[in-house]
C-alpha cells in the first residue's frame, strides 16, 4: 500500500489509474487556477 497527499486543487473524483507492463500510472487533474484579469487605465494630466 502506497499513500500521498493530493494537492488542494486535485479533482478527486476525475482520478485515473491504469498499470501496464507493471507500471502504475495516476493521473490527478487539477482545477484550473482563474488569474484576475489585468486592465491598462490611461492617467492624462
């Protein structure tokens, strides 16, 4: 048995796991991360 944490932005229930040639592999997609819009405002004066 193996365990380790999930990053806080880890959708827990679209977890996969498939093992081939012994290899296990886990793919843990994760939320995308919205980063505030940024706007240029012209100061005249």
């Amino acid at each position: 048995m193996r365990r380790f944490r999930l990053p806080e932005n880890a959708k827990v229930d679209q977890v996969k796991a498939s093992m081939e040639n012994g290899v296990l592999t886990v793919t843990v997609p994760k939320e995308e991360v919205k980063k505030p819009e940024v706007k240029a405002i012209e100061i005249s004066g």
